[in-house]
C-alpha cells in the first residue's frame, strides 16, 4: 500500500480541523505488514507509538496524565487481545480503531464510520477505482451509512441520478432503458450489473415499490408501472387484463402512481415517459382494450396516449349521437380534466381537439334550443335576441373552426366526422333560419322603409352619441377610437372578456344598428363627425359635409376640423413613445383604422384562414 494513502487514511480517521476530532487511535496489525513502514508515517500533531516491547503502564500514564491533550497513535505488531486479558480497554472504548486494509482506508476516506462495512465494500472495490466516482459518492453520504443506504447512494452516482432517492435513480435508468429501446443497449443498467449492484437495485424497488418477480429487468419495471397507473385509474369493473402485471401491494401501488405522476411533471424526463408509454400502448394494444370504456372512466388515465384517443373518440360519438341526451356537465367535467392533463400539456394538437369540442357541443345545445328556428315578435327584440345570446353560434363556429385548423395528423381524421356536422348545422341550418326569420321580421315591420329601431343606437350617429359626450366630460383630456374593419359582434365580446381579464383596464360592450347599403365607404363616413352625408357622382366617394372621406388622409382632413387626428394601427404601433406623444399632443380626438381581417380575407382572398386571422385581430387589438 502507498505510504502517502496510508497516512490520508490515518488522517482522515484522527478528523483533524472537524468537530469530531479523535485523540487516541488503536491500529492492530497481526501480519505486522506495516511495522517496516511505521518510522515513515509522517501524522501532523499526532505521536506515533510502536507497542513492541512498551510498557503499557507507562504508556497509560503518559497517555492520561503526562499528556491528557496530545493526540497519539498506538500500532500494535500482534492482533486485538480479548477483552479480559486488554490492559487498554478502558481507554479504546473511548478511543478510535484504525483499520489498514484498503476496504478500511476507502471508510476512512469516505467518512464512514462502520468499519462493520469493510466486507461490503471490499466486494465493490471496482466501484471505488475511479477517482471520479469517489468525488462524487463523497459528496452523498454521511458518516451513518449502512450496507443499504450505501449502495443506494453508489447507485445515484453510477446511474448520474439527480438525488440519491430511489425515484430519481428510476428516472434515470428509465431514461438510459427509452434511449436504449432502438439499439438494445442500457449502457446504466450494464454499469449496475458490473459493478454488483444490480441486487441492490432489486431490493429497493422491492422496499418501495413491491416490485417482487423471479427474474427482474428494466423492461419488466416499466411495464409494472404502466399497468398499475393504468389499473387503479380506469373507473369500471372489467380491467382483469391487466391484473397479471399490476403491482401487488396497495402501498406499492400508491408509490407507483406518485412516481409516474411526477415522471410525466419533470420538464427532463418526460419525452422518455411518452416514448415508453408508445412502446407499451403497442405491446398492450391499449386502445382495443379500452375502446368499450365510456369517457368518464378514463376521465383519471394519463398512462398512454392511446387512452387520450380513445376516450376523445367516445366523447365525439357521445356528441354525435342524437338518440341520447347529453349530460353537458359531465362532459365539461371530462373536457375541464383532460385539458389540464399530461397529453394537453405536452401535445397542443389535444388542446385544440378539446376546445373545438366544447365548441361543438355549445354549438349542438343551442340547436336544440332553438330546434323550431328563430322567432321573434318584431326585429328589436330579435336584434336585442342577438346581442345576448344568437351571436353564441357565430362565435362557437370561429372557435371551433379555429381549433379544427390548428389540427395536423390524427386531430383533424378524429374530428371528421364532427367537423362535418358542425359545417352542416351553421351552414345549412343556423344561416339559412336566421336570415329566414330577420327577412319575415324587416318585410312585416316594412322596416328597409324606415331603418331604425327604437332605443337602438344608430351608426350614422355615432360620433354625436358615443364620442361627443365623452370628449365634453371633465375628466377625459383625449378619446381614442379604434376602428376595426369586418369585425363581427361576437369577435368584440370575445375582445371585451380578454380585456376585462387585465387589471388595468375596463371593458363594456355595446351595439349599434349598421348602415344601409352595408358597405366599407358609407361605414366609415358615417362614423366621422358629420352634418351631411352624400355620394359623390360617378365615383361611388362618400363625402362628409362636402368633403371626401376616400382614404387616411381625407379622412384626416375630415377630423382636423374637430381637433382630431386620423392614423392607420400600423403606423400607430410603429411609433415611440416619445413619437406618439408628439403626434397626438394637440389632439383630442384620434381615430386609428385597424383592416387586418378585411384586407386578408376580402381583398387578398384569404377566406379560408378567417379564424386564425380573426385571432390576429384580437391580440393585436389588446396590443
């Protein structure tokens, strides 16, 4: 053995500079392989004593009296003599035991105590050649380990484990077993087996999880953990098909489930749950076992994605089927559960499936609250109808269209056949019975003749009615108005919630009755402030007391005359705020044109991508 090993193991054992210093140190040595070595020992602060031939008298006196404080160590060239012939023992009861084999130096070295250890780690001595795996074991254990907790601790390190917990050494042998599944090489589990801690590996999982089989693997472990996740959350008496693999205590199941849930939780780990979790739906053939369960009794699993399938396939012929009523609060329940769950949380085209299906279901419930069509005692109460309830189905359609068009793969074939229903019920139904009954309403109130509705306010006084008032109130120094070409009342509502989500601000929704014709032109002229409104002849122009309102800048000039200033979202957003306030210091009215859903879907054909485009508009609106 090195001299230079042997006096850090010495060293290590007197704890010199801790708060566990020792004093005295016995070292027995029957073989006397290191008495030719003893005038080498070089221990600072420390007296090294060769018992050969030494009065122990004289030698308990010195140790005792002549010297109570320095530290000594006595090397005795014979083995420890029993305790009724030991004329030391007195003073090695409370004294410390050097041990010079290389299992005893690796104990001093780490800090160990129990020399009791020294066979065990004697049969793991090529754990300990690498200096770089004993940095690492040196920064884990404490000075009470035992045989167990050691070999856990030898474990994290071998495995490069987050923690010396068993959760974290299963995290990531599961991972080194995921990457592994291609080229059927675990190079952590091969290290496990060379090093001899595969047993301790086995007994733990036993302890914790009572994982407890003749030949135990990696693979055997992952498949015991799906099954039993997947068993104790399915919510149905026929589930026997996985009783063969499920674990067979209640304790070692509740760990179990704690351990995939915070497998599935971990931002590090969770992609080698999800392509285990694939392997194993596969071998199970998962979604043939599950198709018969109704959505609410998978509402718990987040095992397999082919449960996440299944069960949104349930909840679509759940929708589809008419021959049935639908609980609608189980199925928000179900949507509510799911949408915060692992598979919506890592995979967005679920999200987008579950909220086109709540759309869809609005969407079906409104139509069987209005199965007779629309009715209405005049056009008031049917436009007043709208603004508080009919403006539902034109909102649920955008959305659901909207989640529909964000769907690749599997999420659009899914969703065919509903898509397909939800096309045929807005279309062919909710159009064809509004128009039905809005058309009967105008002819029977001969309103074309007289186009106005009492208490309604009108868009040809909108300046007069919404931006006049509130310039004149004290408190209020400059009103913007951001016009927002094509944008639909249920879009506004929509507006209206998101920003009342904001602290600082408060939103209110209101109405006004359209111009006739309804067009670009006369809606933006009757939206300035005005006397006289006219068209202009042979172009089509619309002017405001005289003046053309063809454009940004003729509008502009329209506003000068009141103080005011006309500008395009676009250039607005552009500016700085040093910019901004320069611009708009001497105006108390600023008009702001904002086009993006009648330039792309109108005037660049882009009526296909009306939702999305209708999402752009809205968060460019609360920008």
């Amino acid at each position: 053995m090195d001299i230079s090993q042997l006096q850090q193991g010495i060293i290590a054992k007197f704890s010199l500079g801790s708060a566990n210093e020792c004093r005295l140190l016995f070292w027995y040595d029957p073989e006397q392989s290191f008495e030719v070595a003893l005038s080498d020992l070089i221990i600072p602060e420390v007296t090294v004593l060769n018992m050969s031939g030494l009065s122990v008298f004289e030698t308990k006196k010195r140790i005792e009296l002549d010297e109570p404080n320095s530290r000594f160590l006595l090397y005795f060239p014979y083995a420890e003599p029993e305790p009724d012939k030991d004329w030391f023992l007195d003073i090695r009861l409370y004294s410390e035991q050097f041990y010079a084999d290389a299992s005893s130096l690796l104990l001093n070295e780490l800090g160990i105590q129990k020399m009791s250890l020294r066979g065990h780690i004697y049969t793991r001595q090529d754990f300990f050649a690498n200096k770089q795996r004993m940095t690492s074991l040196k920064r884990l254990v404490t000075e009470n380990e035992d045989e167990r907790s050691l070999d856990r601790k030898m474990l994290a390190v071998l495995v490069k484990a987050d923690s010396a917990a068993l959760p974290d050494i299963l995290l990531s042998l599961l991972k080194d077993y995921s990457l592994g599944l291609e080229t059927d090489e675990w190079p952590l589990m091969a290290a496990v087996s060379k090093f001899n801690l595969a047993e301790a590996l086995w007994l733990n999982l036993e302890e914790e999880f009572a994982y407890d089989v003749k030949a135990p693997s990696l693979a055997d472990v992952a498949l015991k953990l799906f099954c039993t996740e997947l068993w104790s959350q399915i919510d149905g008496s026929d589930r026997d098909w996985l009783l063969n693999n499920v674990l067979k205590t209640s304790a070692g199941r509740a760990t179990a489930l704690a351990f995939m849930a915070s497998w599935r939780d971990s931002r590090s780990y969770a992609q080698y749950h999800d392509s285990i979790s694939q392997l194993l739906g596969q071998k199970l053939e998962v979604a043939n076992k599950c198709a018969h369960y109704q959505a609410h009794e998978l509402v718990e699993c987040a095992s397999f994605e082919a449960v996440e399938q299944t069960l949104i396939r349930g909840l679509v012929r759940d929708l589809l089927d008419s021959s049935k009523s639908l609980d609608r609060a189980l199925f928000e329940s179900v949507l509510s559960r799911r949408l915060v769950g692992h598979w919506c949380l890592s995979r967005k085209e679920y999200t987008a499936i579950y909220e086109a299906m709540r759309n869809a279901e609005l969407l079906l419930h409104l139509r069987q609250r209005f199965v007779d069509g629309f009715h209405y005692e005049s056009g008031k109460a049917m436009y007043e109808a709208y603004q508080t309830d009919l403006y539902r189905f034109d909102q649920a359609y955008r959305l659901f269209n909207e989640h529909v068009q964000a769907l690749v793969n599997i999420g659009a074939e899914i969703l065919r056949q509903l898509d397909d229903a939800i096309e045929n019920l807005y279309t062919q139904w909710y159009l064809y019975e509004l128009g039905l009954a809005w058309d009967r309403l105008l002819e029977q109130e001969q309103r074309l003749g007289n186009w106005k509705l009492t208490g309604i306010a009108s868009q040809y006084d909108f300046f007069q009615t919404a931006v006049k008032p509130r310039i004149k109130a004290k408190q209020t120094k400059r009103i913007f108005v951001i016009i927002s070409d094509a944008l639909r009342y249920e879009i506004a509502e929509e507006l209206s919630f998101m920003l009342n989500r904001e602290k600082r601000f408060k939103a209110e929704l209101s109405s006004q009755l359209g111009v006739l014709p309804s067009y670009t032109q006369l809606g933006m002229a009757a939206l300035l402030p005005h006397k006289t409104l006219e068209y202009q002849a042979g172009t089509g122009t619309v002017l405001v007391d005289g003046l053309s309102t063809a454009g940004l800048d003729h509008r502009n000039t329209v506003l000068e005359k009141h103080n005011g200033l006309a500008v395009s979202s676009k250039d607005l957003m552009s500016w700085s705020n040093q910019e901004g306030r320069e611009k708009i210091s001497d105006a108390e009215i600023v008009y702001i044109y904002h086009d993006t859903i009648d330039f792309i879907c109108d005037k660049q054909g882009g009526e296909d991508r009306t939702p999305q485009v209708c999402r752009t508009a809205i968060e460019e609106l609360t920008d």
